[in-house]
C-alpha cells in the first residue's frame, strides 16, 4: 500500500519505493502552487507557455488516464483519445474555472484513486488497454515517476521566476 508522500519512506520493498518515490515527485509539484495566487500560478514565466498550473492540471489529467484508462481500463466521457490543438497538447490548457484550489483538489483526487489502484494490482499485471500501451502496472508506475519529477523540475524553474522561491 502506499502511504501519504514523507520526506522519508520505506524502500523495504520494490513497491514501497516506487510508491515513495513517486509520492516525492506529487508532492513537490504541488507544493509549487502553495501560497500563490490563481494569477500568479497561471504566469508563463518563462520562455515556454507553461505555467505552474497548467502544469498541475496535465499532470492530473495523465495520472488520470495512465492509472484509470490505460491501466485499469476506465473509461470516461469525451476524455480519451485527446485530439492535438494544433499541435498543442490540449492536457495543458487552462479554462476560466481553473483555479489554484480546484486544479491541486483535482490532482489529489486523481492520485488518491491511483494509490488504490496500485496498491491491489500486482506490479506484473498488463495494461487493459494494450491497444494504446503495451506495458505493465511496474511501467506505469515508473513512467509516472520520470513524468512527475520532471514536470516538477520545471515547475521549479518556473516558480523561482514568478517569486523567487526555491527548493522542493
């Protein structure tokens, strides 16, 4: 099972590892839009459109659809497959109602439903959906793992740009 993101975890296991890694990586990028406001968090403040919480909101949309579509085999009205706005990822895209609080309860939400999705699947276990990814649960896991550090990367250089702060 994995338990709620510690500065410390258990990598006792193969699981507990990627669950505390993975929890690290949620935790700093959401820690990113702590304090700021909604327009503060929309800022494109680099030489990229991302902002802080686009980058929130992509990253709750894939958590979504690589544990509860492409895994598990959910399905969800009018979600997948995403048909590229002129090349840009629409996953990114910000709407009028998109605030700092309902972007991180969203992301919470999704990642709550993602720990219990892999805390009773079997690392060995496919992907329901082998159409789009022939992989399994184990995959899944640690392509979410690169995905979150990533994206909390540059939501760290972009924060240092809107306000100065630093460190995760």
């Amino acid at each position: 099972m994995c338990d709620v993101a510690t500065d410390m975890f258990s990598t006792a296991t193969e699981r507990d590892a990627l669950c505390g890694f993975l929890d690290q990586a949620r935790d700093a990028l959401i820690r990113k839009v702590e304090g700021l406001s909604d327009k503060d968090a929309r800022t494109a403040a680099t030489v990229s459109s991302l902002s802080l919480l686009s980058l929130l909101k992509h990253s709750a949309v894939w958590e979504r659809r690589w544990f509860q579509i492409i895994f598990a085999g959910r399905s969800f009205p009018d979600e997948w497959p995403a048909v590229p706005d002129e090349g840009r990822d629409p996953t990114f895209a910000l709407s009028d109602e998109d605030t700092v609080e309902s972007v991180a309860a969203y992301y919470l939400e999704q990642i709550a439903v993602s720990r219990e999705i892999l805390a009773g699947g079997d690392l060995d276990a496919r992907c329901a959906r082998a159409d789009l990814v022939d992989e399994n649960l184990r995959g899944v896991v640690l392509h979410l793992l690169q995905e979150t550090a990533r994206h909390a990367g540059h939501a760290d250089i972009i924060r240092e740009a809107v306000d100065g702060g630093r460190g995760l």
